[in-house]
C-alpha cells in the first residue's frame, strides 16, 4: 500500500508495480472512499 498525490500518480504507480507483478490493482481514494480496479501486466494471449 502506498500514498500518492493523484489518480494519475497513482496510476502510473500500478503501471510500474506490474512490471514484476501483473495482476489486479485497487486504488482508494481515502477522502471520497472511490476506489478504481485496474488490472495491468498481463500479456495478450
């Protein structure tokens, strides 16, 4: 779990991550409880 200053920040966060572990991500906004599901990494088949 880690704190960034925006969805964009965050999302380019996810996109890293995924680079050594593909899979789902959720990111929560603490002060308006939205929360978005990404789902990065993974190759096409």
């Amino acid at each position: 779990m880690e704190e960034t200053q925006s969805l964009v920040d965050a999302k380019a966060r996810v996109q890293k991550l995924a680079e050594l572990s593909p899979g789902e991500y959720i990111i929560s906004n603490r002060a308006t409880g939205e929360r978005v599901s990404i789902t990065a990494g993974r190759k096409p088949d």
